[in-house]
C-alpha cells in the first residue's frame, strides 16, 4: 500500500468513526505521526494535503523539519515526545504545538525561553493515565490543578490534555478518563488514539488523533 492510499483510508475510518460517534468532537484533527521517516515521503504525504505532523525527538525534527517547513506553507509540528529542559529553546523554535508538557520543572522552562523569544507554542498536559512508571506524565489525580497551576502561576496556553494508554491494556477507559479530566479542567483539546485505536479515541471524544504506522507503514528504527 502506498502512503496516499494508507492516508485515504484512514481519512476515510475518521469520517466513519465520527458519524458513528454519540458525541463526536466538532473539531478533529489529524496528527500524522513522522517519526522515524525521511523528507521525502513526509513530503508526499504533505503533497496529499496534509498539514499537521507529529514528532516525538527534537533533535530528530530539526534534522528535516525546518527545510521541510521552508518548502510547505501552513505546516503545523507538534512534539508528541518527552521534552529535556536544555532541548526547549530549540523546541519552541520548532515546534508550534507542544503535547508532552509533563512536569513543574518542564512548564516552568517553557514559560522562561518563551518569554525570551516573545512567544510560545500551544501546550497540551500530558497525564499518565495507566500510572506507568515508566512513562511520562501527570497522575490523573493532580492533572487539574496542574493544568490551573500552568494557567494561573505561569500563564502558558495550555489548550488540552494528552494521553498514551498502556500498550497492554483496553485503551477505553484510559480515552473515557482524559475526556473527563478535560473536561473537569475546562479544556477543549483531547489528543488521543494512535495506529490502533484512533477510532475508539474518537468515538470518546478526541479532538486529535495521532496516527503513524497507519499512514507510513510500520516503522524501521535501526
Ligand atoms: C509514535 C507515536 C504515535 C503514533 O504511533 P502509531 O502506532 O505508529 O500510530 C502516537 N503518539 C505518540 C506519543 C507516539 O510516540
């Protein structure tokens, strides 16, 4: 299958997932999920029309993303990866949406380089729904007064919640939790469901869904 026919078709499951859903989100978005794949086949896959993209390593991004970006209007990159305090500067030059805000110590860096620079990339919290220990994130029970703490103490525009269900686990209930915590912190965005159950995500009420090896095809990381 050619990445123009896996974006089809996953265009297509979007659009059936949403007039399938009770409550669907007036607003969904596509995040195509480009890590590990080279310049050229992201650049058909803008070529196809499509404008958001996601990346989980800064240092992965700045190696294809500003030529990229120079040669694409309107192009939206998200960071969907753990951000490291000294790689923030060059984060928010990069990236226009943040997904992984996931620590006091991280938001407050945030808000110091952005006031630097005059400007800051839309934020999203992410919370540690599964309570993994190895996984990044805010604990459910703390995220909202995070999300305030963000709001108020550091004036960041945090515009939603994001989340990554264990790999091993119905993702459901994980996707019913993130809505209600977005809900309960008064914020519209809901980025959830990957690959494998983006259309479970939307059917609970994601406003963005981050989707990789649907589109690009499984991924290569040696
Ligand atoms: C890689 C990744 C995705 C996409 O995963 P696929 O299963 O390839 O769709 C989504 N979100 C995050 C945070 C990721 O790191």
């Amino acid at each position: 299958m050619s990445v123009q026919q896996n974006l089809q078709t996953v265009r297509q499951n979007i659009e059936k997932a949403k007039s399938n859903a009770l409550k669907p989100s007036k607003e969904l978005e596509l995040v195509a999920v480009s890590k590990t794949y080279g310049a050229d086949v992201i650049q058909e896959v803008i070529d196809e029309g499509q404008r958001i993209f996601g990346e989980n390593r800064v240092q992965e991004a700045q190696g294809k993303w500003p030529e990229l970006k120079s040669k694409n209007a309107d192009i939206e990159l998200h960071l969907i990866g753990p951000l490291q305090s000294n790689k923030t500067a060059d984060a928010l030059a990069l990236f226009d949406v943040i997904e992984s805000v996931d620590r006091e110590k991280i938001a407050r860096t945030i808000a110091k380089e952005s006031a630097k620079i005059g400007k800051c990339p839309d934020l999203f919290v992410q919370v540690n729904t599964g309570l993994e220990p190895q996984k990044a994130g805010i604990s459910p029970d703390e995220a909202v007064e995070f999300v305030r703490f963000c709001q108020d103490e550091l004036s960041l525009p945090i515009i939603g919640l994001m989340c990554i269900p264990p790999a091993d686990e119905n993702p459901g209930p994980h996707f019913a939790l993130l809505q209600k915590l977005a809900q309960q912190a008064g914020l519209k965005g809901i980025s959830m469901g990957m690959s494998g159950d983006y259309e479970t995500a939307i059917a609970l009420g994601a406003t963005h869904v981050r989707v990789g090896s649907a589109i690009f095809g499984a991924r290569d990381y040696t």
